[in-house]
C-alpha cells in the first residue's frame, strides 16, 4: 500500500487499473484500523492498493463523492464498481476484494 497523489490516481484510472483507493486522514482512530486490515488483505490477494489523505487532496473528496473516512473504492478496469464506508471485518473485505481481481 502506497501512498497516491492525483496524477497517481489519474493515471491508475485511466489505464483502465483494477485495484483499491483507501481515502483515510492520519488522525482517524477508525483509518487506522481500517489500514491494518487492509495490509491483512494486501498480503491475502494480489491486489494493487493505492492511499490518498484527503488532508492533501481534498479535491479528490469532491471528485469521487466520499462522505467519511475511512473510505475503500473498488475499481475494476478503472470504474468505480463499490465505495465502502463500514469495513465490517477482514473476511468481508477479502470477500469485496475477490471480486476485481
């Protein structure tokens, strides 16, 4: 999982990309945690995982219409198939995730 900023994330788009975009802050107890089931699921599935703080790009909020953080976006051939909000549990994740890669 690596750290994003918008041309990152522009050019994963538009690459027709399948993989993950976790929006988080660092100050977000809830981020943390969702961060290292992440890092579970990252070491389960070939999948690719880009981080974006929205302290930095908040324009990137706007863009993708994220409510809250944490937030996960499932991407399959660059389109957005699924936002998450409630990252529930590791198996519900890898559940998610089993279906862009």
């Amino acid at each position: 999982m690596t750290d994003w900023n918008l041309d990152e994330v522009s050019s994963f788009l538009k690459n027709h990309s399948s993989g993950l975009i976790y929006f988080y802050t660092p100050l977000c107890g809830t981020c943390q945690v969702a961060s290292r089931m992440l890092q579970v699921i990252e070491n389960m599935v070939d999948v690719k995982i880009g981080k974006v703080n929205l302290n930095f790009y908040p324009e990137m909020a706007k863009q993708f219409e994220v409510e809250s953080v944490p937030c996960l976006l499932l991407i399959k051939d660059g389109n957005v198939i699924d936002q998450i909000y409630a990252f529930q549990s590791v198996p519900f994740l890898y559940e998610k995730v089993k279906t862009i890669v």
